[in-house]
C-alpha cells in the first residue's frame, strides 16, 4: 500500500486529503487532480533519498580536475615560461593552454584556477626582483583579460643608497 497526501491552499474543497492505494490507482487519482486543476500541481516530497545519483558532468568535472591538478606548473617552471616571451608579455590563458592544454575558467575551476592566478602572481614577484623592474598590468579588449608586459626599472632600491646627512 501507498499513500498520496493533497494540500490544497487555495481550493478548500480539496483540502488535507489523503489517499491510500496501489501505486496505479494513486497514480489515476493523481491524473484526476492534473486535469481538474490544469496541470499546475507541484509534487513536494521531504523523504531523503539515499538512491539519488549525483549528475554525470559533475563526476566528469571532478575527474578532469584531478588530472588537471597533477599538470599545475610550480613557480620557477612559471617564471621560465614567462621569460622565455618576448617583453616577458603574458596573460592566464596563455600559461593555462601551455601548462594544461586548454583554457582555465574560474566558474569551473574555481580553486584550480586561484592557485593558477597566486602562482602567476609570485613568478612575477621573482621576476621583478632578479630583472630589476616592473611587470605593467592592461586590459585586452577581445577577451577582457589582464595582460602583463615587463619594465626595466632605472632605480636603485632604497636600501643600499648611501644616507645624506642634513645638517641645520
């Protein structure tokens, strides 16, 4: 035996009903209600259900992302990539086709494509540290991305300059 509950808000005729039956003669009376009501019943069920199989594209997603995960590049093997450019020129999309043969999306790597964007960050740092410059940050107008081109930087850095001593 099965049972169907109906709660019917606004036909009070049809209010808190339940009806109990074989599985066809519950599925008749619920072909009734369909009709009578113009199809706009909505079936509400609030028993978990252990046999519920997660979606086949997220189990893909997942399987392609650990596979993914062994293919992220550390940060020195970054910064050989990026000097290796002319003008050490480089955007996320352009190490992600290198490093892992197809684009990186944020909605659908998100955490993939963070460590991706900190390691990038951190070669960068390196590079302008050993280069002695700047990388210099623009948007592309075709794909909206940040694109980084190196500056050499004429400067000292302000620790080993020699200390002028003012005198009043």
């Amino acid at each position: 035996m099965a049972k169907l509950r109906y709660d019917s808000v606004n036909n009070p005729t049809l209010r808190d009903f339940v009806w109990e039956g074989t599985p066809e003669e519950l599925l008749s009376i619920y072909d009734g209600l369909k009709q009578r009501l113009g199809n706009t019943i909505q079936i509400e069920n609030n028993i978990p259900r252990k046999y519920d199989v997660a979606p086949i594209h997220n189990i893909k997603l997942r399987c392609d992302y650990t596979e993914l995960a062994k293919k992220m590049p550390t940060i020195d093997q970054l910064a050989i990539y990026i000097l290796s450019k002319p003008k050490f020129e480089h955007d996320i999309v352009d190490v992600a086709t290198n490093f892992f043969g197809k684009q990186i999306k944020s909605r659908e790597y998100g955490r993939l494509y963070r460590q991706l964007r900190t390691r990038l960050e951190n070669a960068r740092k390196l590079i302008e540290v050993n280069q002695h410059g700047a990388f210099e940050r623009r948007t592309t107008h075709p794909r909206n991305l940040q694109r980084y081109t190196f500056r050499p930087v004429n400067a000292m850095p302000l620790g080993t300059q020699e200390e002028k001593i003012f005198k009043l």
